[in-house]
C-alpha cells in the first residue's frame, strides 16, 4: 500500500510545483494564476496527507484521512453538477480521491504490524 501513498506524494509535489503544467495537460488550456493557487493547496494538503500517512499511519489517522478525500469527492461532485466547463477535470479528481479514500479506509481495517 505504500503505492498509494507514494502517489499522493508524486500527484502533491506536482501540483505545488507545476500546477500550470497539471491544468495544462488536463484541460488541454492554461491555467489562470488563481487556479494555480487553488491546486498549490490541494497539493499542499496532498504532500501532508501522504507524509502522515507514512510517517504514522494509525487507523485514526487512516480513516480521517479518508473522511477529508472524501469530503473532497463530494466538492467535485458538485463541480460536475454545476459547472460544465470543468466536468472532466471534476470526474477525474473526484475519482482519484475516492480511490485513495477507499485506500485508506481499507488500510485502516487491517490490524497494526505485531497485534494479535
């Protein structure tokens, strides 16, 4: 599972320090500087989530980590419903953060290394 964690880390760094290039390839149009922004704190939260999860993942952590990507499906869940624009960019965040979410929470289930 350390997979996923590596891959929020690599998603996080790129969105903090590219995040023209990540709107870019996506959208397929340049970003303007106040999406850029927006994505340099989604890739903040990343790179915190995604160290915290390797530094101590205790199920606590795991499922509140969880509960924030989440509550982050449900933003572009709304983003897929009113804006058309950024549906596509919605749909595939929105899935992304389901499935580290679905990640985590399964993490979580599993007992710690050593417990009986």
């Amino acid at each position: 599972m350390r997979l996923m964690q590596g891959t929020r880390l690599v998603w996080g760094g790129l969105l903090v320090a590219a995040p023209g290039v990540a709107l870019e390839v996506v959208t397929g149009r340049p970003g303007t500087p106040s999406q850029e922004w927006v994505l340099r704190v989604l890739g903040t939260r990343h790179l915190l989530q995604g160290g915290l999860d390797l530094a101590r993942p205790t199920r606590g952590l795991l499922r509140y980590g969880a509960a924030v990507d989440l509550l982050h499906a449900a933003t572009c869940a709304g983003a897929v419903a009113l804006s058309p624009a950024w549906r596509r960019v919605a749909l595939l965040d929105g899935a992304g953060a389901v499935g580290l979410a679905a990640g985590g929470l399964f993490r979580a289930r599993r007992p710690a290394p050593g417990a009986p």
